[in-house]
C-alpha cells in the first residue's frame, strides 16, 4: 500500500528527523520526502498505514499533513 500526503515541511533536516520518527511507528516502510514537489509531497510504502497516526506524528511535532487524494 502507499499514501501520498501533502505537508508543510520545507527543510531536508526536518524531513529525515520527520522519516526517523515515522519509522518508529512504522518499521518496514519505505518514507520518503519530495521537497521539490510544490505540495512537500511526503509518500509512504508500506503492508499497513494508518493515516491518522501519520497525521497525528507530524502535527505532534509542529507540522501539518494532509491525505492527498
């Protein structure tokens, strides 16, 4: 399975401190950033994703995230 989300995340720093923190939840999944992307375009890969839980990770540590549909 993978989701998309739309973040405010705007650094390099931020998104491997993001990445870090998102694998501690979610151990055998591929995350990763495109910054480049106009929408901060966070994805993850994974067997099983709880978007709530993305979103509640990020927002805990001052960022917003939003499911893109």
């Amino acid at each position: 399975m993978i989701e998309v989300f739309k973040t405010n995340v705007q650094e390099t720093e931020q998104s491997k401190m993001i990445v870090m923190k998102l694998l501690e939840h979610f151990p055998n999944s591929v995350i990763n950033f495109d910054l480049e992307d106009c929408d901060k375009i966070l994805r993850i890969h994974a067997a099983s994703i709880s978007n709530k839980r993305i979103i509640e990770v990020l927002n805990l540590h001052g960022y917003q995230c939003e499911v893109l549909l």
